[in-house]
C-alpha cells in the first residue's frame, strides 16, 4: 500500500494483514559532481519500491521516501525512525537504500542495501526487465523475514 | 415553345422554393449527423491493447503477458505496465487479473511449489484455482477478475476487466 490517505482508510481496518512497513532511505548529493548519480539512485530506489509494493501490496506499507543531507547523522537519523515504527504495529520494518553509508550502522535491522543501477538513460522495456530482476532478488529477502518470524 | 412560357410569378415561386429547401436541408443534415453519431461509433477493438505475445504460443498453462497503456491521473499522465495470466481452454483464450481478491498483491502461477496447478498469492497464502476460483480456507473471499481479450493479428490483445465469468 502507498502512504497515501485511500490506501490509508484500507490499512486501518487490515492491520493484522499488512504488517511490514517499507522505508526508502535515499541520500541528497547536491554537489555538481554528485547531483546526477544522486537523482538516478533516487529514481531507481523509487521504481524499485513502486514495483515490490505492486508485488506484495496487501502485505507491505510504503513509507515515502526518507532524504537526507550528506552530512546527516544516520545513526540518530535511524534511531528515530526507529522509534517512531515501534509505536505502530509492524511486525516488519524493511530499509532500502542505496548509500553504502548504512552498512555500517548498528541502530537499525533489516537494512537492504542494493547498488544503484543507473536505469535513467535505457529504454523502457531494457529498464522494466532490469528492474523485474532486481524485484527477483529482493522478493526472497521479504518471504524469508516472513516465514522465518510469523 | 411559346405556351410554356414560365410566369414571374411562377419563376420567383419555384426559385424560393429552392433556395429555402437547401437552407433547411443545410440546418438539419448536421442535426441529424449529431443525432445519430453514437449509433455510428465503432466500439469494436478501441479499447483493447495490443500485447507483444503471439498467439500461437499461448498453451493450456497460463503465462504471464504484459501490457502497456497510458494512464491520466489528475496532471500527471504516466505509463502503466499490467499484466495477465493468459492460457487456452481448448481454442478459447481466456485472460484473468493477477490482482488478488484478498488484498490486492499480484498472483504466481505455480507460486508455491506444494501447489503447482494453482495461482498463489505470496502475501498471505491466497490461492485459486486455474480458472481463477478462490480456494476455501485461504484469505479471498472472490475469485479473480477476467479481462475480455481477444486475438488480433495473431497478437493477444486485452480489453477491459470484468467479473470472473468462468466459475
């Protein structure tokens, strides 16, 4: 489901059903050097996540996406977001991002980190089969998590 | 010659009876076009959308087939990419909604290898049968959604969803 208020509405009443609760985590790199793999990173971390909501709406909510400055402090930055997931009835939290800087922090599980694929200069239907394959190696993760803690 | 002399009374007479006959015939032809106009649509194939799947290939077993149309959402005009699980019964194509009646994930085909000859749904365990039919015991409550298709050019074309007619 989408953060949006209809999907919303539908979330309140199902909330035993949709218990995973999926946050995009992108870094804003506004330098002149950086802006461009920074706004493709952005836009393939967001097809991705539009494409696994398609996948398993029923089951997941997708948050919009959390940006950052650079010089962010992820650590506090992850310690509230976690906090304000625990408050809700998620039994699942999952955090993609593609900044490799979240690897090295402790506060939060379940962070998928994913190399950016710069999908913005190939044509539609060479985008779509590289974003289904992506899709595919993220799904298992997913069910994993699922079945492992249900 | 000289006994069917036309009268002016006569020429001015049959001249206004012309020219009023086109005035009227010129206001009432588009009248009449506008009238008539929707019995003359052609509704026959406008709203399919042509899929890059053949249909000669398509089998008993369902496969998936995508389809691209552009969607209008307030402002914003995007491409939107759905899919279909397309199979034949016996020369009959039948395409259903890989849309899950539960919640609305997408359906595999043989998703769950304990149930191969079924549509699963990963989210919560949903599965139906080939035909779409909802199994009991498992979360949705109807069975999927059909879309009209048909063959065009050898090409599988899918039109509008529509409630399940197969069960």
């Amino acid at each position: 489901m989408h953060f949006n208020s209809k999907d919303i509405d539908l979330y309140a009443g199902q909330k035993e059903y949709v218990d995973t609760a999926v946050v995009p985590l992108i870094e804003l790199d506004l330098t002149d050097a950086g802006m461009k793999a920074s706004a493709g990173a952005s836009e393939y971390l967001q097809s991705l996540t539009v494409i696994l909501e398609k996948q398993f709406k029923g089951r997941i909510l997708l948050l919009p996406p959390i940006s950052y400055a650079r010089a962010a402090d992820r650590s506090q930055l992850g310690q509230q977001l976690k906090e304000e997931l625990s408050e809700t009835a998620f039994k699942h939290v999952f955090y993609l991002t593609t900044d490799p800087k979240w690897r090295s922090i402790e506060e939060l599980e379940n962070v998928l980190w994913l190399p950016a694929i710069p999908t913005g200069d190939m044509d539609q239907s060479f985008k779509k089969s590289v974003m289904e394959d992506q899709l595919r190696q993220v799904l298992p993760l997913f069910t994993k998590e699922w079945t492992h803690h249900s | 010659m000289s006994n069917n002399r036309v009268s002016r009374r006569q020429f001015l007479g049959y001249t206004l009876t012309g020219v009023g006959g086109f005035m009227a015939a010129g206001m009432l032809m588009p009248m009449v076009r506008f009238a008539v106009d929707p019995i003359l649509q052609q509704h026959d194939g406008g709203d399919f959308v042509l899929t890059d799947q053949a249909v000669a290939d398509i089998t008993e077993e369902p496969v998936r087939v995508d389809f691209t149309f552009e969607q209008v959402d307030a402002w914003y005009t995007s491409e939107v990419t759905n899919s279909a699980w397309v199979y034949k019964e016996g020369d009959k194509l039948i395409a259903l909604s890989p849309v899950c009646k539960h919640l609305g994930c997408t359906v595999n085909w043989a998703g769950s290898p304990d149930y191969p000859t079924q549509f699963f749904c990963p989210c919560h365990a949903g599965r139906y049968e080939k035909n779409g039919q909802n199994i009991a015991g498992t979360p949705p409550l109807g069975p999927l959604d059909e879309y009209q298709v048909k063959e065009q050019d050898g090409f599988v074309a899918i039109g509008a969803v529509r409630e399940n007619t197969l069960v």
